[in-house]
C-alpha cells in the first residue's frame, strides 16, 4: 500500500531509524540487516507528530482505511478501492476526516505518553464506513438505489491520531498550528480527558522460524511468512505466529510462479449451497447435473493477494466453478512464490460476493444476502502454479488468466 505516509521506527537490534509505510508487516535495517516482523491485535496505531512540542497535546483517532469496496445493489456487484480517513471519535471540534496533511510528517507507532492524552476510539472503523450514509462516498450511485451488501475487502485498516491543543477558548490542530474551532464565549468547551496511552501497542519480533529458528520470508506487506528450510508457513495471528496448512499443486511445467489461494469450507446458512449440484443450479452452470455431483463437497476459493477489484471478482467465481482438485504437496524449497498479503479472514468475506455475482436471478437472491451467514469451517492456502504468456499470468492446469498489470497494481491496494 502506498498512501504517502511514512512511519519512522527505530531498528530494534542496533537502533537505526527505519522507514516503513503504514501496511508494511516486516520491518528490514538497512544498517544491520536484521529482519523484525511487526504484529499488532486487530491493527496498527500511529502518531502524527505535533508540529512543535508541547506538553498539553490530545491526540483524536482517525480510521485510515484503503482496500478493495463491493457493492451488490440493483442487480449488479460493483466495485473500487478506496482510501480514507474518518474521524473515529465524536468531539465536536475534531474535523471530520485528516484531510490533506503535510506529507513530510512521519507517523511514529503510537505508544503511551506523559505528555498527551488519547481520546478514546468511539467508532469501529467497519461500523463507520459500512452504513448507509457514509457508503454514498464509497458509492455514489447508492444514493439512488437500495444496497443489499456492502463490503471492505482486503483493507489495511489503522489508527491514526492526530495532535490537537486547546487555547483562549479555540482548538488548535498542532500539526499545521491552525486553528480548527473556536468555542463562542458563552459556551463551554469539549472536556478533554483522556488517556495517556493508546491501548495495545505493536509486539516485534525477530523474523525467525518459530519451528526451526531459520529466516522467513516475506514480502513488506505479506500476512503468511514461509520456512524453505522446515518449509512451513506461518501467520501472524493477535500478536503471535500459527502455522498455516498449505499445499503447493503439482506441475510438470518449469520456471512456473506459484500464486497463493485460499482454499475455504463454508456452512452457509440462508441458502442451499452444499454440492457442486448446488453451485450448477445456483448459477445455471451450462452443465448437466450427474449423480457425482450431488456428492462433490463445494469448495470456496479466494485470491491470497490484493488484485484489481474487477479481476479479484473475477477470479473469486472462476475458481468456484472450476472446484481444482490437484495433487499436492509442501515441499517449498526451490520454488519461485508469490507473497500472500491478503489474510484469510478478509478471503471468508468474499464468498458473499462470490455468491452474489455467480447468482443467476440477482433480484431474487440479493435480497437474501443480508440474512445469510458464512461460517468458515476449514481453510489452507493453496499455492496454483502460472507461467507468463506476453502480458499475462496463465494458470498452468486451467489455463485462466490474469492480466500482470492488474497484479502489480494489486500491491498498491
Ligand atoms: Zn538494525
Ligand atoms: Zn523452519
């Protein structure tokens, strides 16, 4: 993700200051060469920096949320990226958004301080942006149409607070030394009491293989980090490393990239998808139903990487109807991976939208979309092997493609 913020954080083993930016999971000295992995419980926190110090500073959490934005509305799943800032806190003197701040700023991990308060989040940045009113921003057309689904996919989603201080009766934003609100003299200012610390605070860690004590590897923004030496995979989950189930399918083909995908179970309650018979009924698959396929245990695949929204839903129903069923197995080490930087929890949000743009009778079935629940049972990362053909990746078994441009632009996302 490139937002144009930088975070400066000093190198934990010899102390250099290291730039990062705001979705970057791996922290890499360019002095030392040593590698940090960076973890946080649900999301990172920041700090901008007051533009001159000050001891009375009260700091006013903003989401700062950029990712992939579906939207099932009439009889269509539209889509875009997004990137932007809320305020999460309701003092009446906060601006609503960050606004345009100087880009010359470096954020710094938000941490406990004697000198400032930190207003407490009242909002939850999903709660914020998914209502009706603040999606007619993500999705003008929304103004006019009933939503059925919206949905935030693969967002980098963090906390940022922002330097106020108050003086003579107005509230000034300490980071352009500006005044933002001043009260009327018959009225009482926002009390600001707060915290002198932010919560949780991010848990960094030596980007060593919890089985083997061999390096991982990893892209910046990558969520599964790999051992070609005991060639497992793991992921950061609440502040720590789990090991992740994997399976590498089987080629015969050379000098392929291996592609990660995630590979879901899902009970869903709300309608009847539990058979491949199901899925070619669902969305009137040109296929005749034989006996098998009342049996075949429906699988749901989600791309493990950000991609262009119009691909990754693409290939979210591709992949349905294609159910791979390849031989695998776990030996990484000599292969040429893609990095995963898409967790699967944000893979179980999209069989939803799977579902709505598979479905043949959209204006019978989006109505429903609010009342189904998926409950993913079962998941592991499958890594599809792709050879490059002119622009485009080609998927080695079934011969699908993805455009490259779209895949690098991914990484922007
Ligand atoms: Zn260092
Ligand atoms: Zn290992």
């Amino acid at each position: 993700m490139n937002s144009g913020w930088v975070v400066e954080h000093p190198c934990p083993q010899c102390g250099a200051p290291v730039q990062l930016s705001e979705a970057d999971r791996v922290l890499s000295c360019g002095f030392c060469r040593v590698r940090h992995l960076l973890m946080a419980p649900g999301f990172f926190q920041f700090c901008l920096p007051p533009r001159i110090p000050r001891d009375d500073i009260f700091f006013v959490p903003y989401w700062h949320v950029r990712g992939m934005a579906f939207t099932c509305a009439g009889t269509a799943v539209r889509f875009r990226v997004i990137d932007t800032s809320r305020c999460a806190s309701d003092l009446a003197f906060a601006p609503p958004t960050l606004g345009l701040r100087p880009q010359a700023m470096k954020l710094r991990f938000a941490a406990s301080d004697q000198k400032a308060f930190f207003a407490s989040r009242r909002m939850e940045a999903r709660d914020l942006l998914l209502n009706a009113d603040a999606w007619q921003a993500v999705d003008s057309l929304s103004r006019r149409e009933h939503v059925w689904l919206r949905e935030l996919i693969g967002e980098n989603c963090s906390a940022i607070y922002a330097p106020f201080y108050y003086k003579n009766k107005t509230f000034y934003d300490a980071v352009l030394d500006r005044p933002v609100h001043r009260i009327p003299a018959d009225e009482r200012a926002d009390d600001l009491k707060g915290s002198r610390s932010p919560g949780p605070s991010i848990t960094v860690v030596p980007a060593m293989c919890p089985q083997c004590g061999w390096d991982l590897e990893g892209e910046k923004e990558s969520c599964v980090f790999i051992c070609r030496n005991c060639e497992s995979a793991w992921e950061s989950v609440a502040g720590s490393l789990k090991a992740v189930s994997f399976g590498i399918a089987e080629t015969g083909e050379s000098g392929v990239l291996h592609v990660p995908f995630w590979r879901m179970q899902a009970r869903i309650d709300g309608v009847s998808l539990e058979s491949f018979a199901d899925l070619v009924r669902f969305a009137n698959l040109p296929r005749a139903v034989r006996p098998g396929f009342e049996q075949q245990r429906l699988s749901f695949w989600a791309p493990a990487f950000k991609i262009k929204p119009n691909v990754f839903l693409r290939l979210l129903q591709q992949l349905i109807v294609l159910q791979p069923d390849l031989a695998e197995n776990t030996r990484l080490k000599n292969l040429n991976l893609s990095a995963a930087n898409l967790p699967k929890s944000e893979a179980a949000e999209s069989i939803k939208i799977a579902l709505a743009g598979l479905a043949t009778r959209k204006n019978e079935f989006f109505p429903l979309l609010e009342g189904i629940t998926v409950n993913v049972t079962d998941s592991r990362l499958v890594y599809l092997p792709f050879s490059t053909s002119g622009q485009d990746l080609v998927q080695s078994h079934f011969g699908f493609s993805m455009e490259r441009s779209a895949f690098d632009f991914g990484r922007k996302i």
